[in-house]
C-alpha cells in the first residue's frame, strides 16, 4: 500500500467512514440450487452504506449470479474524539 493510499484511508476515517465486510452469497446462474459466497470489503458510511449499495446494484444489473442474502459488519475504526495533532515528534536512539 502506498503513501497516498494511507493517507486517503485516514481522511475516510476522520470523516466517519468505517470498515465494512459484506458476505455476500448468490445462487450459481447454471446450478441454482447450489450456493456460492463472496467476501467485498471498502470504507463505507453507516446506516445507510452507499458504498455496498452501489457494489450490490452492479451486482444485480451486471452478473449473472442471483442474490441469495448479504450479511454484513461495520466497524469505525477512529472517531473524532480518538484523533489529536501532533505539533512535534520526539526520537530516542
């Protein structure tokens, strides 16, 4: 992961973006009574998950895979009153 992508993942976070995992399971298109999952993992907001919505909406209008169920968790993984700046860093060798 790079230099820009952490600093993305941070400005995610301070603006109240958490962690979500979606399980996703689908019906296989030639075998439908067999089941398949798939794990999506992004930064998404609570309660509403644009995020996984979008995933979900291309999901249903691109694959051939119906929708069985999606369980999903959501984690904030730092809140405002978890983040202070520091003014100066001190080393110890």
């Amino acid at each position: 992961m790079g230099h820009a992508a952490d600093h993305r993942e941070i400005d995610l976070q301070l603006r109240g973006y958490g962690l979500t995992t979606a399980e996703i399971t689908y019906r296989m298109p030639d075998t439908p009574s067999l089941l398949q999952t798939y794990v999506w993992q992004a930064y998404d907001l609570a309660p509403h998950f644009p995020e996984l919505e979008k995933f979900l909406d291309f999901w249903r209008r691109t694959l051939d895979g119906p929708l069985h169920s999606v369980r999903y968790a959501h984690q904030r993984l730092i809140g405002p009153s978890e983040w202070r700046n520091l003014s100066g860093v001190w080393r110890l060798q």
